[in-house]
C-alpha cells in the first residue's frame, strides 16, 4: 500500500497519523482525516535503528535538496517561499553570499522508529472523519512516520581572492573524516584535534537539528562533534526516546477513496507540474542567486579600489545588486502563485512557461543583471597580480616620470585588454620581465583610462636611459629572434657628433663564436639599439644608431643555438682584415632637379612613405608619419562653429626646419642648399638628393650658385643612377631657367647622364594622372637634345600625387580634408608609380661621376692644394734663408770643428699636417695665441691657447677661415655674439680640421762626405760645402718658382671655369695668413716672417696680373685644361725636394675634410613581398629614427630639436 505513496521529509513540523496534508501548497492542515484516536490494532509500529553519516561538497540547492530527500515538488514549494523549513531543514535556507565562500555540509540521520496505519484492521471506517475530508482541500494523509533525528553541520570558509578552492575542501574533508570516525567509534576527542590552524581565522560553523528549538547555533567543529556524538543521549529524553519524525509518508485522498469506498470531491485532485518545468525554475532561481554573488563580489572588490574605477560604474554595480534582490523575491511571489494555481488546476504549465521566460529575457535576467559584473575586474585583477610581482602603478603617462636604466612601459585600458592579438602577448611578456631577475630593471603600467587617453590596443615601450628605444617591445623581441646580435663595451663609445661616412660598408661577418659556422656571412645589428651597423674603413670605426665605437671593442652572438647567451670576440688582425675585405652596399644615387615651387621636398617625404605603406589606410594606422625632411602647406576647412560656415586656413606642419630649409610661404625658396638624404629600402641605400629649386626666387646668380653647389654635391660619389627632373603637369610654359639646368649638367657631367633622366609630374590627380599641359613645352625643349636621346617615354615619366600625402600629414595633425576614397586612389597610383621609379633606375647603367665630372674634380684638386702650397712656398724660403746663413758662416766665421761640422749639411724646413678628429673652434685674437720658436730663421709657430669649442659639430664652417658667419651658431657663442670661454667676438674666431706642424730635416752631400772620410783640407771642405749648398739653394728656388706658377696657373683656370663669380683661394689664404702674422708680431714675434708673406702676396699678384694679360691678348697657351690641371698636379708631386711634401700635405686635407662628409641614414620599412622586386627583407626600425639630412661637400647638417644642441652636437643621452 506504501508503494503509492508519497515520501515526504520533515521540515521541522511535527504531523500525527491521519494528518491531512495539501499538497498544493506542501503544507499540513489543521485537522485530521480521522475523528477520534486511533485503537492500537490500526498502527502498526517497529523499531529501525540507524544511524549514517553523509558529505554535501557543493552549494547547489538541488545537491542540498537530493542529499535530505526533498522531490522536486516540495523543492519547488520551499524556495517559492510556499513552506519555510525549520529544524535540521532550516539548513536548506542558508545561502553564501559570496562565490568565494567554500561550503560543504555533514548530515547525521538517525532513525528510531517506524509507525504506520493499517487501513485494513477491525473497525477502521468508523474513524473516518468524512466532514473533514469534505472540507475538499487536503490532497494526502499521513499513513506513516519514520522517528528520529538529523542535524546538518554546515561550514562555511570565506577565502582570499589568492587561495586555492581545491586545497580547502581537501582539509575540510580531512576533518569530517576525522568528526565520521569519532561519531563511528564514539572515542574521546582529543583535545587539540580540530584547531584547525589552516583555516580556522576564515571558518563558520552552524548546526541545525531536530532536537533543538534553539537551531541553529553557532559552534567550531570540535563542539559540533561533539553535539552529534551525543545525539543517541538526546533522544533518550525525546519523545520517550523516539525523537521527532523525520520522514512521512503520504497517501493520496483519491485513493484512499477508492480502497475505502467513501466519496471524495474534485478539489481532493492535484495536477502537479512536469519535473522539468521545476527543474528549469530551480535553474533560474540559482542563476539569480548567482548573480546575486557575482555582484557583491564584484562590487566588494571595486569598493577597495575606487580611485582605479568610474565613481558612475561603482554606482551602476550597486544598483544592479539591489535589483538582483528584488528579482529573487519577484520570483519567488510569481512563480509561487502560478505554482498553486496550477497544481490546483486553474491554469496550466504554459503560464508557469510565461513567467520563466519573463525572467529570462526581461530587466531581471541573470544576463542583464550582471552586465556590469566584472567590468572592470579583469583590469583591476591585472592591476593587483602586476603591482604584486614588482610593477609599478601610474594612473597618467604624465605622472610616470621616465628614469634611467632600463625602463618598461605597459600601455593599456579596459578596452585594449578585450584585443587579443595584442593582450595576450604583451600581458605574458610583462610578467616575463617581472620574473626575469637578471637584469636590473624598471616596470610600468600605466592605466590610459584614468588618464582620458583612448586605446584600441596595448602596447608596451622600452627606454634606456631615458631614451626611446621602441614603442613596441613584443614586436622587437619577436624581431630579434632570429636576428645575430653585436655588443660594444660602452666605455669605447663615441655619440659626439657622429655621422655615417659615405663610404661604409655594412657588416656582414661569420661568427667567432665556438662551433658556430666559420663561413656563413652573417648580417648583424645592435644589441643596444638594433640597428644594422656599418664600417668605415677610412677610421676603422663601426657605426650604428648608439654612435661609433672601435672594431675592436665589439663582441659576436649569432642566432645559432650552440652559440649560447655570452658575447665573443676575435683577435683584433684577423677582424680587421675581415671587415677591410667586405662588400659595400648596393647604392642607387638619384638626383632631383626641379623649379622652384614645384613642391620637391614634399615629394621626397610622400616617397619614402608610398615605399613604407602599401595603402592610405595603411599609413593612417601606422603610429607615426614617415618623414625625412621639414615640410609644411596650408589647406581650408569649414569652420563647423561658424554659422555661416566660414573657410578657415589651417597650417600644416611636418618636422622642424633649419637654416637649410626655409618656410617658402613668404616667396622664399624652400629648400636653401643642395641636401642629401640617404634612405635604406632593406638592403639597398638610396640616397636622395634634394637641390634647391630652378628659377630660385632670388635671382639667376643664386641659380648659378645653386648649380655649383649641386656639382660639389654630387662631386662625392662615384655614381649617379638617376636624374629625376619634377614638374607640374599644368606649365604651358617653361622658363630659361629650366634649359639652363638641363645644359648645364650636361656640361659638367658629361652628356651621356641624359640616358638616366627621367621626368616625374607632381600633383596629377587633376590630369587623370598624366603630364597634362606641360607636355608640350617639355617635349619641344627636349628636342634639343635629340642626339643623347632625351625624350618622353614609358620608362623615363612617372606621373605623381602628393596630395595623397598632404592627406595623410593633415589627418596626423586632427585635419580631416575630406574626400577619402580619392586619396586613397591617389596613394596606390602614387605607391605604384615609386616602385616603378626605382625599378626602373636601378636596371640603368650609372653614371660615372666621379670619372666624368672632370672639371668639377679639377676644381676640388686645386682647392685642396691652394693651402699646402702656401704653406710650402713659404717654407722653400725659409729654407732658402736658412741655408744661405749657414753658408755666410762657413765663409766669414771662425768656427770650431763641431760647429763645422754642423753647417756643412744642408737644412730643409717643411711642414706636416695631423687631420684632428673633429673641427675644433679657436680663437685668433692676440691674447689666445702664443708663438713657438721653430727651426729657420723665421722660426716661429703659432699655438692656440684657447681651444673655445673642441669638438665643435657645426659642418657649415668654411674651414681655417677667420670671422666667418657660420660660427655664429658655435655653442661657444651661445646665442651671444662673444664667446664664453674666451670672451672674444666671434668674428676672431676659426674652425681648424687639423693642425700643423713644422719639421727640419738635413740632407748629406756625397762629395763633402767623401771628402771628410779622405781627411782633406778644412778649406777643401767647406768649399765644396758651400758649392752644394748654393746648387740645392738653386733647387729650391726653381721649384719655389714651379709652385707659384702653379698657383697663378689654378688661379686662373679656376676664375675661367667657375659658375659662379670667382674669388681667388690663394689670395684669399695668403691674406689670413698675414693677418695671423700681423697678431703674432703684435705680441713681440719676429716680422721676417710677416715681410716674407707680404713679398709673396705681391709677387703672386704680379704674375696673376702678368698671365691674365697674356690670356687678354689672345697668349692663351697658359690657361690650363681640365687635363692640363692633372698634369701640372703630377709634375708638382715629382719636385725633386718638396714634391713629396706636398702630396702629403695635400692627402692630409683630403682626409680631413672626408671624415667630415658624413650621413644619417632613414631607414624605410618595407614589408614582404611589397617595394622594390630582388630586395629582401626589411629590418626592424623601431629604433631612434634620425632624420637630419647627410652633409656632403661640408653643407650645413639639419640638427633634430630633440636630439641636437644649438651646435649641432647630440647630447649625452643619445
């Protein structure tokens, strides 16, 4: 008869047999099915003694619900608040607030006795009670209880954000094993066994139990072990020991009806919903529950850390909390009165369906209540776990000082963490550096949402030394992976001014290193900086963006995982022979022409970033705009603020100009002196050389000066690959300027350059991408030239859109132009037609400039030699003077034999220059110079006491000239107009590239040695003595006379075949010359030399006087050609006495000007598969970028504001 009743766990009420029950609401009424006291033969009673003991691990009310025996039905009932369990039931109510509580419960259950009716005894129908079933709202009776007791130990451990859920469930389980076995084996406790020393701080014990009024109660886990242990005591004095019932059984009122035969109603019936309409009720009220948690939690943890989170966010949180209680309750009403009205059969399921799905999708979803939840938490986790492994914390870029060392700089927010292509690699890479204790370090996160910066992604930024090494340290570490690293020991460094040669070779070497390939050649970069190092053969230095440094100072470690993390070295010979025999780099040398205005230097800058980006977008993405040279132009917008919608000009400005580049908005020419700017597009160093416009807005002379500065430019190459001529493509006209240009490179560079001109169009969006107007006055001024073939075609015309760039500078400055989708078109014409450019050039033949250039390099030679000369010829006198005096000796003085002796070799006085390292600034006036006595009659030198500026990184100063303008900008002036050291103007004031030094030497004549070696006669001696003297003296004089023949000669052929108007070297020396004397004799020195230089002048003026009327009478035979210049050189250099001198004299001041013919190359980016076909790679350049142009044929370097000092020279921090 059991077997169709309903099993019901006592929830702390206390129902007799007969009771009526309603199963509706889970609840018993208050009266009985029967009407009197049952007799003794209707119950039938037997003892059940048990006693088990059971582990709940989880939170979960179905868990709680399964472990007690409580069905889905009265589950349903409990938590729509229908019933409220108490006793040891009460426990099902406790709930954790908090997801970081760890809750596991132990059930004691002991059973006493087992009482039932037996519907089938003698008289049972007449205790029947049939008003009270007619009432009609009881559904069940109570046919049988099961006495006893259940107590539920429940411990609630409340753990830290750091500890380990796992660990403390295996010590709770630990303990209850222990509480099972004493309760088991009833032992006594030891006293110290349940101190829980682990988690007793964090741990809470309640107990609820049946045999209690007071439950639950608050208690340790000792205590509660106790109480159950003696729970078999405790019943004993229940219930004359059976205790309280802990499990009914009911029976339903329709069946009893049937077995009984007595009448029922229909409100006896109960319709119960299907299990996974109750199942699926459970569900969402432990999801709102859970939401409930999650935002305490949360809101718990940003309470901590409120000035790291919007005050507006912690507000948000709180009030989705209080809804997410309001939600619980609205829950528990709703459902509970669908609940009744279905089981009473007033509704159906599908309004119960309706209510859930309410709560599923409405303003009380778990997923819209915890919208909020853990916003920020990820973050904030981020925070404390880096603030906790060694990082520092700044809430603004501006509040994170950068100091020196290595210094690591995490750039993130809210958003940027949701990005994982970046996140994860950065984050990782972050903690990677915390773990590292290597290295000495500095880590930062800096948090660009407390600060308004809005990020997409994070990224990390490297400094050393206060120094920005890259704005993407993932990038550059997956960068040098694979890359062979050389270090440099940092006290041999050099950052004083220091510019590439021209002439470098890039490194390219096996690896010293231990089993490491001995052949491979291997391409190297820097370990500091990261950037590919170069040779420089002339000075044996390797250069690299840190500055120079010895060959002999690096070390080796190449990518190879034999070679293990330590540097090696190879011995100093055999490195050197390596790096002499290495192959330069592959140059393409294009030079650009054009007039004035037609926007060249803009072009330079768009070209370097059609090679860096393929597309608009692309370069709009990019950090920063690629630029090489200052640039700015003006555009016009619409004023939105205006209400007329007034056009406002707006300037935009692209890097800092110097006194090489000018602001051309005033008329003015842009671009002051020809400028080279050396870019690597990956291995392959382009240089491009910007020249002032055609038609300078300051005359033809400054035209004609701007022509002669391009030839001494180019005069510094061995090569030129291409002649890019710019134009616009709406000139109807051209001007004479324009054919000027033309001829006159031709002239000087040999007509056959015509073969490597091409023409490029600038801005020809409008002409649909063509020449335009400009074609026909360019294609008539080119027939002139019909027999180099100089004409347009496919391959020598690029049509050109700068604007595309002037798109991309106005959007990096907050300009929006508008009109995208052109731009963008723009660009990928522009991009494709600079791929074909360069292609294009670098197929071609170069021409041979250094060959070809022969009255440009005539010109050089000459100005080499003007200083050597003078210093020569003035030597060769002096040693004239010198040998004469010793002769008067011999002849008229009575000396002894060793003075004799002395006299009787003959003297010769010559100079020698030492080239300095850098130009040094010095001073001229009086009081800065001392002289020192020398060999020679007029024995005197000069020595600078003041050395104002040493090194000085000016490259713009004419060179041993007094008072020249450019010093001006020395940082020995200051900005003032005398300088600091030694307070004199400046316009006494010089830069020396090296210093000179005079030197004495004797020559022996064989005859007067034979006669000493015969022992002849004194007089024999010193006659032949004086007769081999007064024959060199001769010598001397001639070749004194061949060296001032060749100046005049120079002289004049320079005059003749300048461009520019002519002013004459040897004048001009010979006049500082004397000036220098004149302070020396002002300060006590001997004025034989001053007289001797005054006599030179006026007898070189006398013979320039003499050829130059010669050459106007039509006696032309004395000007020299080109060829003529080589060989009057050649006969210089076989002088018997000072020929060798001189070519010394001469390399000396080619060496020193050549070390300061330096560049600082750009490096461009070019991607995989996209620039110039046949090249590889590009390397990584996130490096310093340097963008000061080179200074070829000593022009004026452009100094970087950040970088350079007034002077020029970089700072320490470099």
């Amino acid at each position: 008869m059991s077997s169709v009743g309903l099993k019901r766990v006592s929830l702390g009420e206390a129902a007799a047999l007969g009771r009526l029950y309603d199963a509706r609401t889970d609840s018993f009424l208050p009266y009985s099915f029967l009407n009197d006291l049952l007799p003794e033969p209707a119950i039938t009673r037997e003892t059940r003694s048990s006693s088990r003991l059971s582990v709940v691990e989880t939170h979960d009310l179905k868990d709680r619900f399964d472990a007690i025996g409580v069905h889905a039905d009265l589950g349903a009932s409990i938590i729509s608040g229908l019933v409220v369990p108490g006793g040891s039931a009460g426990s099902l109510m406790d709930r954790h607030e908090s997801n970081f509580t760890v809750q596991m419960s132990l059930q004691h259950l002991v059973t006493t006795v087992h009482e039932k009716i037996n519907f089938a005894s003698p008289g049972f129908q007449q205790c029947i009670s049939q008003e009270n079933i007619q009432l009609g709202q009881a559904t069940h009776v109570v046919s049988e209880t099961t006495w006893g007791a259940r107590s539920i130990l429940t411990a609630n451990y409340q753990r830290s954000a750091g500890e380990d859920e796992n660990a403390v469930r295996t010590l709770l389980r630990e303990e209850y094993a222990k509480i099972e076995q004493n309760i088991a084996q009833n032992e006594t406790l030891i006293a110290d066994l349940y101190t829980m020393r682990d988690l007793s701080k964090s741990l809470r014990i309640r107990l609820h139990t049946d045999l209690l009024r007071s439950s639950p109660f608050q208690t340790d886990l000792k205590g509660a072990c106790e109480f159950m242990r003696n729970i078999p005591n405790q019943l004993l004095e229940t219930n004359g020991g059976w205790g309280q019932p802990v499990i009914y059984t009911l029976l339903p009122i329709q069946w009893l009806s049937l077995i009984l035969s007595f009448e029922s109603t229909a409100e006896n019936i109960i319709v119960q919903p299907s299990e996974d309409h109750l199942q699926e009720y459970l569900r969402m009220f432990e999801e709102i529950r859970s939401a409930q948690r999650r935002l305490r939690d949360y809101w718990s943890y940003i309470s901590h850390r409120r000035p790291l989170v919007p005050e507006e966010h912690v507000r948000e949180v709180s009030e989705s909390f209080d809804r997410a209680k309001k939600a619980e309750d609205a829950l528990k009403v709703q459902y509970g009165s669908t609940l009744r009205d279905v089981r009473s059969g007033r509704t159906g399921s599908k309004q119960m369906a309706q209510v859930l799905d309410k709560f599923k999708n409405g303003q009380y979803s778990p997923v819209e209540l915890t919208a909020v939840a853990d916003v920020y938490a990820r973050k904030l986790g981020f925070i404390d776990h880096a603030t906790r492994k060694g990082a520092d914390y700044f809430p603004s870029e501006s509040s994170a000082p950068t100091p020196r060392g290595h210094v690591y700089t995490l750039y993130f927010s809210r958003i940027a963490m949701d990005d994982n292509t970046t996140w994860g690699p950065n984050s990782h890479l972050i903690f990677n550096l915390l773990r590292d204790q290597g290295t000495r370090k500095a880590v930062r996160i800096v948090d660009c949402d407390r600060s308004g910066r809005s990020i997409q992604k994070s990224n990390i930024t490297y400094h050393r030394d206060g120094t920005l090494i890259t704005n993407d340290f993932k990038r550059l570490q997956d960068f040098l992976r694979d890359k062979c690293l050389m270090g440099f020991d940092e006290a041999h460094l050099d950052t004083w001014g220091v510019k590439k040669p021209i002439d470098r070779k890039p490194v390219k070497l096996p690896c010293p290193g231990r089993g490491c390939e001995p052949r491979a050649q291997l391409q190297w970069i820097c370990s500091r900086c990261y950037s590919t190092i170069d040779y420089g053969q002339r000075d044996h230095y390797l250069y690299c963006d840190c500055g120079r440094t010895k060959y002999r100072y690096w070390g080796f470690r190449c990518n190879a995982q034999c070679h293990g993390p330590d540097f090696e070295r190879y011995d100093d010979r055999p490195l050197l022979q390596l790096l002499d025999a290495m192959d330069p780099f592959e140059e393409v040398n294009i030079l650009i022409l054009g007039e004035t205005g037609v926007g060249k230097s803009t072009w330079i800058n768009a070209f370097v970033n059609y090679l860096t980006h393929a597309t608009l977008q692309e370069a709009m993405d990019a950090s920063q705009i690629e630029h090489v040279i200052p640039c700015s132009f003006a555009t016009q917008k619409i004023d939105e603020n205006d209400p007329l919608k007034r056009l406002v000009q707006t300037r935009v400005e692209i890097g800092a100009r110097d006194e090489l580049e000018h602001d051309a908005s005033d008329g003015q020419s842009a671009t002051q002196k020809a400028m080279t700017y050396p870019i690597f597009v990956d291995s392959v160093m382009v240089r491009l050389i910007d020249t002032p416009g055609i038609g300078d807005t300051r005359g033809l002379d400054q035209d004609k000066a701007n022509m002669a500065d391009v030839l001494s430019v180019l005069s510094n190459y061995k090569e030129l690959h291409g002649i890019l001529i710019l134009l616009k493509p709406n000139n109807s006209r051209l001007n004479v300027m324009f054919e000027f240009c033309i001829k006159e490179l031709l002239t000087h560079l040999h007509r056959n350059a015509a073969r490597n001109m091409v023409f490029g169009f600038t801005n020809t969006r409008g002409s649909n991408y063509h020449p335009g107007d400009t074609f026909i006055p360019l294609e008539a001024v080119l027939k002139q030239f019909r027999d180099v073939n100089l004409g347009l075609f496919h391959d020598t015309v690029y049509c050109f859109d700068s604007e595309s760039f002037r798109y991309l500078a106005a959007h990096k400055q907050g300009v929006n132009i508008g009109s995208y989708d052109d731009y963008f078109r723009s660009w990928e014409q522009s991009a494709t037609e600079s791929r074909r450019l360069l292609s294009y050039i670098r197929q071609l033949e170069p021409h041979q400039v250094k060959s070809t250039l022969s009255l440009n390099e005539a010109r050089r030679l000459i100005l080499q030699l003007t200083k050597p000369m003078a210093e020569i010829a003035q030597k060769i006198n002096d040693t004239i003077e010198l040998n004469q005096r010793d002769n008067e000796l011999l002849r008229n003085s009575r000396l002894s034999k060793d003075e004799m002796l002395k006299k009787l070799d003959i003297q010769q006085n010559s100079v020698v220059f030492s080239p300095v390292t850098r130009p040094k600034t010095v001073c001229t006036n009086a009081n800065c110079i001392r002289k020192v006595d020398t060999p020679g009659p007029n024995g005197e030198d000069t020595v600078h006491k003041s050395l104002c500026h040493n090194p000085c990184c000016l490259t713009n100063v004419p060179v041993e000239r007094v008072g020249t303008p450019e010093l001006v900008r020395c940082a020995a002036f200051a900005g003032s107009q005398h300088c600091k050291i030694c307070r004199h103007h400046w316009t006494e004031h010089k830069h020396i590239l090296y210093e000179h030094r005079e030197t004495t030497k004797t020559i022996k004549d064989p005859k007067v040695e034979m006669l000493l070696q015969e022992n002849a006669k004194v007089t024999t001696v010193i006659e032949a003595a004086i007769k081999a003297k007064e024959d060199t003296i001769a010598e001397f004089r001639h070749e004194h006379k061949e060296i001032q023949k060749a100046a005049v000669q120079f002289s004049l052929w320079l005059k003749h075949h300048s461009i520019t108007p002519y002013n004459d070297a040897t004048l001009e020396y010979l006049d500082h010359l004397i000036k220098e004397e004149k302070s020396k004799v002002a300060i006590g020195g001997k004025r034989q030399r001053l007289d001797a230089f005054e006599q030179y002048r006026r007898e070189y003026k006398e013979l320039v006087n003499l050829f130059e009327s010669n050459f106007d009478k039509g006696r032309n035979e004395e000007l020299l050609d080109a060829k003529g210049v080589d060989k009057l050189v050649k006969q210089l250099y076989s002088l018997k006495h000072y020929g060798a001198d001189l070519r010394k004299l001469r390399d000396a001041v080619v060496i020193a000007h050549a070390a300061s013919i330096r560049e600082r190359p750009y490096h461009v980016n070019a991607r995989r598969g996209y620039g110039i076909s046949g090249i590889g790679t590009g390397s990584f350049q996130a490096s310093i970028r340097s963008r000061a142009p080179s200074n070829v044929g000593n022009k004026s370097s452009a100094s970087l504001k950040e970088e350079v000092k007034e002077d020029g020279c970089p700072t320490r921090g470099m």
